[in-house]
C-alpha cells in the first residue's frame, strides 16, 4: 500500500511499481510539501558532536 491509497497485487513488472510509486509521491507531495528551514550558523557532525 502507497500512502494508504494505492497498492500494486501479485508479481508485476517494475514499471508497473514505478508508475504507481511516481502517481503515489506526487499526490502526496501536493497535499503536503515538505518544508525545510535554512538555518545559517554553527552545526553538528553526523554522529551528534557539537
């Protein structure tokens, strides 16, 4: 199931996966954008170290 609203049944071609996961991220992507803060200053490494 793709964003509780689409699913792909039994053994199928990878377009066919691809189609949907594009149609599903999509619609998703319209209904709820992803936002992102730029904060300029000091950061942390990747394992928390500051």
């Amino acid at each position: 199931m793709m964003d509780n609203k689409y699913g792909v049944s039994g053994a199928q071609a990878v377009p066919t996966f691809l189609e949907t996961l594009e149609k599903a991220y999509s619609e998703w992507m319209e209904t709820k954008p992803a936002k992102l803060d730029v904060v300029e200053g000091d950061s942390c490494e990747v394992g928390g170290d500051c």
